[in-house]
C-alpha cells in the first residue's frame, strides 16, 4: 500500500517543507524544512514500519438531493421482489416517437448487481477520451438502509460524520492515525454541516478564500525580495542542518532509523530540489476538472435520457425547485434537454477536486472534506412564460418534479462521477487504491406518490464510498422496505431503512452503521464505530466480503 518504501517521494519533502505554514519571516522551504525534520521526516520513516491509513476524501451534498439515478439503489438483485413504482425514483425515461412519455426505475446487470441506468453510459475524461461510468461501479460500495429517526438537515449532516460522541468522527480516524503535516483539511468552511472530531488531536485545517490551493500552501512563499547571494547562502546552511540531524537520526538506535537510513540519498537530492511550480498546478488542474464536469453534464444524445425530446405536459412531474423558493411548472412550449446545456460545476465542486488531487499526490493531508452544494445555471422557461431564465436548483427538492428531477439529477451526478473518475486517473493505481472517496447528503428523499416532489428522508439514507481498494464491485449492503412509508402521499418502494437479521443494532440501523462500514476500509488500527454497529463489510486481502446481504424486504 502507498508508494515504494524504498524512497521518500517528492511529497514527504513536501510535508516537511511546510510544516510552519506561512510566517512573519517567510521562510524559504528548505528553511521550513530543516526547523520541522524531526517531526516529519523522520515520523514517515516510523510509519513506513506500521503503515499509513487510506486517504479519505468526504463530498458533502448540502440540502440531500434526491439519489436515486445514481446510489440509491433499490432492487439490486434478480431474486429482490419487483419495486412498487413511484414516478420520483425513475432512472430512465420512457419515449415514443421521438417524445419522452414517461419515466420508470430501470437497471442493469453489471458483476451480478442490479445497477440504476445513469451507469450504462461514458463521462468525459481529463485526457479528452470518453469514459465508460462501469469503471466506476467496479471500485463502488453502495450503503443505505440506515437513519436517524430525526429530521433537521444540518444535524443529519452531523449524525453521519460523527454518529457517536466521544469518539473520532470518520475524517477523525483517518487523521488520528495520520503523520501528515497537514492530517485533515477541509474547503470551504463546511459551517453546521460539519461534525470533525479527533481523540488523538488533530487539527482540522479549515481553508478560506477562492484560491485554496494558495492558501494552503502560502507557506512555501520566498522571502519577500532577498538577493540571490542571500537565498542561496540561508538555503545551504538550512539544507547543511537538515542533512546533520538526518545522519545523526539515521545512524542512531531509534525507532525507524534503519528506514531513514535507506532513504537517505533520494531525500538528500529532494532536499535540494526544492519546491516549484504550485501556482502552475492549480489553473490547469482547475481547468481540467471544470471541463471534465462540465462536458460529462451536457452530454447530449444519451440513450433514455437525452436522446428524445422532453416536452412538459404542464403537470407536477415538471415542477422545478428553484433558488430562494423560485418553484414553478416547465413550459410546454421548452424543451427540457436545454436546461441542462448551460449547466455549470456546482460552486466549490471542479475547486475542491483540484485541491483533493493536489494534496493527495503530494501527500499533504490523508483527510480531505470538500462541497458541491445546489446545482447552477440551469436554463428553464416556466409555464406561461415567454423567455427562458437561468436559475439555481436547490438540492432540497421538495418542488422537484419526476420529470424534471429526473433529468438534472442525472447531469449534476454524472458530472460528480466523473470527477470522482478523473481522480482516480490522476491518483495512478497506487495512489486510488490508497484512496476511499465517500459520497454524503444530509439524507436522501421521500418520494411524493403523485411524482411533484420529495421530502426529507431521514429514515431513508444513502451513503457511497469508491475506492480502488474496492475491486469487482459494485457491493451493495443494507436492506431496505419494499413499502412506502405507510402514507398515502408516500407509496412505492423508495429505500426505506429496514432492519437487518443477526445484526448488533436492534431494528433500523443507525448512521453509526455507515460510519463502521466505511472504517472499515479506511485501514486504520482500530474501528471506534464497531461495538456499537458492526461493519456491514471488511476488506481481506483486496478483497471486499461482505457480512450481510443486501435484502430489499418485503413488508
């Protein structure tokens, strides 16, 4: 697992290099480097003995979008009771002659596992190829069944971070178990969404500002305007320190002096090196993620979703749920695949990407929380209108039509996937398998019988995790009601959490068994989560087993 041990790559240079951050005296990075050795360097040396945990990358969803076109998956498997139909879970839309007609729950059989319909088609790669999203499914775990019992949207949010008090939250564990300078980061500001918590202390570093590559790293800022002669002279006395403390360590008795002993030609040379080029990653890198998600939403001609004219009958199913309560029914006079041609990456989310590679490939942090908050700039015309406007759908779909949701849920996820996918091309084999990206809304949705919207679905929720550790895939655990919620408003099989037989929770589990689940494949020494709810998978030898069987119930 991670890179060769042989070596200390560029990126341990990197964590020593910035240990004090940005300071009054702007230390050049080898400076930073020499004041910092023995808290960096020589720690990875000690880790390379006992292993590091997997990175962990947590997407938050503010608002819950609905998830049903891409990882609320209901039935899953041939032997599952058909799904009761409710128009708001549709994956695919149903066309005659040339028209959308309709909308229904469609999958297919990819490794043995009932897969919902988005996953039948390519997204855009960073390299300009298409990419098939099956690459995807294969590294895919699929949690739901789960709830709180309460509503609220931030303390959904929390209950799912951090289910249990007193200990880590999940982006905690990861940390915890860290010798990365930087342990966690989180951008932007996650405000009553977040629920980081470390037993061990580690500092959540919380970045500010448009520009958070640079405000991570302002620390590998130069001295302000030294001359050349004095930049050279300050370089080679910091880089004599470093080389002296790093022989005296390596020749000593000490823990992991042995292993530093080995990597001490390759850190040597790093050492003078230097650190280049940050300013230069982030444009292209931001670049790159923009247009791969841009490009993946606006696809056009995809088979069940694009490729037949969707035309509003003026019913609910074309509600729209738009910014600061905007919610109105689509023209009948617009075609709906227009809206999704304008669209653009939700705020933060091509960012928080970009960021995410960077400090993964450079091992900066092993805990990274990013955001893809409402989706922009979708183009509609609202019934009776005359000119079409450009509005903001709110991740909160309560106004949300069967129709409409159907549509841009299945942009915005397609773009969400496809990041996740050029990560994994940007990480190399080695790096995403050492990678666990997870997947996060406060909670999925209820799903109106009459196909105009959804609710909060609190006893409802979904989680993802995609990771290279996760191979022959996709798995799939939790089990869920093939009933509604009892209520008229609320029929048709839409994921409601169900109890699971020889489980330590006692009826619906509760988000505890998410967050077990997922620490489970974190690699970290020991789960916090797992006395109170069992992991519902373990990882054995790259392979995941999985404990219970995802049942979709019929009751």
């Amino acid at each position: 697992m991670g890179d060769d041990k042989k070596n200390l790559p560029r990126r341990d240079f990197l964590i020593g290099a910035t240990s004090l951050g940005a300071s009054a005296l702007f230390p050049t990075p080898i400076e930073m480097l020499a004041r910092t050795l023995t808290g960096s360097f020589i720690k990875k040396a000690e880790a390379a003995l006992v292993g590091e945990p997997r990175n962990y990358v947590n997407v938050m969803m503010p608002g819950g979008p609905s998830r049903y076109v891409f990882d609320h998956w209901l039935r899953t498997s041939p032997s599952d009771p058909a799904v009761i139909p409710n128009p708001m879970v549709a994956t695919r839309f149903l066309s005659s002659g040339g028209r959308a007609t309709g909308a229904e729950y469609a999958t297919f059989d990819f490794n043995g596992v009932l897969v919902p319909h988005m996953f039948s088609h390519s997204v855009a790669s960073g390299d300009g190829s298409q990419r098939p999203l099956t690459d995807l499914v294969k590294n895919a775990l699929v949690i739901r069944g789960y709830g709180s019992g309460l509503d609220g949207h931030p303390f959904n949010a929390q209950q799912q971070q951090a289910p249990v008090g007193g200990i880590s939250s999940i982006a905690g564990c990861a940390a915890d178990h860290s010798t990365k300078y930087f342990a966690a980061v989180q951008w932007p500001n996650r405000a009553d969404y977040q629920a980081y918590t470390s037993t061990e202390g580690k500092a959540l570093n919380k970045i500010s500002g448009l520009t958070p590559l640079s405000t991570l790293m302002e620390g590998f800022g130069p001295a302000a305007a030294p001359a050349a002669r004095q930049l050279r002279e300050r370089n080679q006395a910091a880089f004599a320190q470093a080389a002296a403390v790093l022989n005296s360590y390596a020749n000593s008795q000490n823990f992991g002096a042995g292993q530093l002993k080995t990597n001490m030609d390759n850190t040597l040379a790093l050492l003078k090196k230097g650190v280049k080029g940050i300013d230069e990653y982030w444009a292209p890198a931001l670049e790159r993620y923009r247009t791969v998600i841009m490009n993946s939403m606006r696809a056009s001609g995809l088979v069940g979703i694009t490729d037949a004219a969707l035309i509003s009958d003026e019913s609910v199913l074309w509600n729209v749920g738009a910014e600061a309560g905007t919610n109105f029914i689509v023209s009948k006079d617009f075609d709906l695949r227009t809206a999704i041609s304008t669209m653009a990456p939700a705020a933060f989310m091509a960012e928080g990407f970009a960021l995410t590679e960077y400090i993964l490939k450079e091992g900066l942090a092993t805990s990274v929380e990013i955001w893809a908050p409402q989706i922009p700039n979708v183009t509609l015309l609202r019934a009776g209108g005359a000119t079409p406007g450009t509005f903001n759908v709110a991740h909160d779909m309560h106004e949300t039509g069967a129709m409409t949701g159907l549509l841009i849920c299945t942009a915005f996820f397609r773009g969400l996937a496809a990041a996740i996918l050029e990560l994994s091309r940007q990480l190399g084999d080695t790096g995403w398998g050492n990678t666990v990206v997870q997947v996060m809304g406060d909670f999925s949705r209820s799903a109106r019988t009459n196909g105009s919207g959804s609710d909060h679905g609190f006893n409802q929720m979904v989680t993802s995790v995609y990771s290279g550790a996760i191979t022959q895939g996709p798995y799939v655990v939790g089990n869920i009601r093939r009933s509604g919620l009892n209520d008229s408003t609320f029929i048709g099989t839409q994921g409601v959490a169900s109890s699971i037989e020889g489980y330590n929770q006692k009826g619906m589990p509760t988000p505890a068994m998410a967050a077990s689940t997922v620490a489970a494949l974190l690699n970290i020494e020991k789960n916090p989560f797992e006395n109170i709810a069992a992991p519902l998978v373990k990882l054995e030898n790259g392979q995941v087993k999985v404990q219970h069987p995802a049942k979709l119930k019929d009751e």
